[in-house]
C-alpha cells in the first residue's frame, strides 16, 4: 500500500490517499479537497471511503464534497460526533468555506480493524485531541492524526480535550508499537515511533 500525503488549507493539513493497486481510500480530507478529487481522477482510482482519525473543522472540511463526487461512505469514531454538530459554527469560527455536514455511514467505536476492497487498517482509539481519535495502522505505516506528530503532540485545551487521556493514548498504544513504525501525522513531516519515544519532548519521563 502506498500513503500520499497531500497538504492543504491555511492549518496545513496532511490529508491522505492510501492506494493499493487501481483502489484508494481517502483519509482527513481537509479545505481543499480538489486537490484529492484531482489525484483520485488523474491516476484513474476507484476511492472507496473516507476515514477520518477525529472530527476537527480542518480534518472533514472536504468530506461533503467528495462524498457527492464519488458516493462513497464517511468512517469517524462516535464519540466526535458532537464536532459535527458545530461543524458549521466553526467553519464560520476560522473562515473556512462550510461544504456541507457529513453524516457518520460507520461508526468506528469499538471496532478493531476496517476494510474496503483490498485496502486494510487496524484501528487504535487514542483519545485526548478529542474523545473520538483514531489512528490507523496497516503493516509498519500509522496514519496518527492529530494525537502525535514529529517532536510533539495534539492539543488538548479545545473542547473535548483530555491531557492525561492523551498522553496514556500514546505511551501504552502508540509508544507499545515496533520502534520502526513511521508515523504519518495530521500536520508536519513524517517520524517513526521509536525516534518519538526518544526525543519527543511532550512526552519523555
């Protein structure tokens, strides 16, 4: 499986395609979801879903879109929910472009493991950044949202924060993972977990 990473929108969002063979899945599709609806065309992909890892504004601003240009279902965690109930409130909030509410089609709580056609994840709840947070694991590649990122780690002072959450999120979910895991973040450049355990000031002892 191949993980492109596209950045996009005023908070730099990471928004991703995972792509095995002719088949993608979209993931965090933020403000400008064109930018995935032109690669999904151009390379000639079948998507087949939209997963989400939390409910924040600049992480499902695409979803609506996509979701009519493709007709394909939207994956988020129930918990966050209640992001979604202010979604429009807070596209105003940062003057972003209000698309549309998604609706959740599958639910991931209490779900272990998601597949569509012959792409699949194992799914981590990590709460903290927001109740609803998920990162997605397939093989050594870890889609981990906005729980960790390179040399650092979400917020929690939004609604719905947890810091305790958080941090146990990622010391005895992520931080139990091989060292060699990449981790492929909400926003910033690319790490691995083991260099994470390590040097990630947020989060050494």
């Amino acid at each position: 499986m191949e993980l492109q990473v596209y950045e996009n929108s005023a908070f730099r969002v990471n928004s991703y395609l995972a792509v095995q063979e002719d088949e993608c899945i979209i993931i965090d599709p933020g403000e400008e979801f064109s930018l995935l609806e032109k690669a999904v065309t151009e390379q000639g992909l079948n998507p087949l879903a939209i997963l989400n890892t939390h409910g924040h504004v600049d992480h499902i601003a695409g979803v609506v879109p996509l979701q009519k240009r493709f007709d394909i279902p939207f994956c988020l965690h129930a918990a966050d929910r209640y992001l979604l109930d202010h979604h429009e409130q807070s596209c105003a909030n940062y003057g972003l472009y209000y698309a549309g509410t998604p609706d959740i089609d599958h639910d991931l709580s209490g779900q272990n493991e998601i597949i569509f056609g012959s792409i699949a994840f194992r799914i981590l709840h990590t709460p903290g950044h927001t109740p609803g947070g998920v990162c997605f694991l397939a093989g050594n590649e870890m889609l981990t949202g906005d729980t960790l990122f390179f040399r650092s780690i979400g917020r929690t002072d939004f609604p719905g924060g947890d810091h305790a959450a958080l941090q146990n999120s990622i010391r005895s979910r992520l931080y139990s993972l091989p060292a060699s895991t990449r981790i492929h973040p909400g926003h910033g450049p690319v790490s691995r977990i083991g260099d994470e355990m390590r040097m990630n000031p947020f989060t050494r002892s």
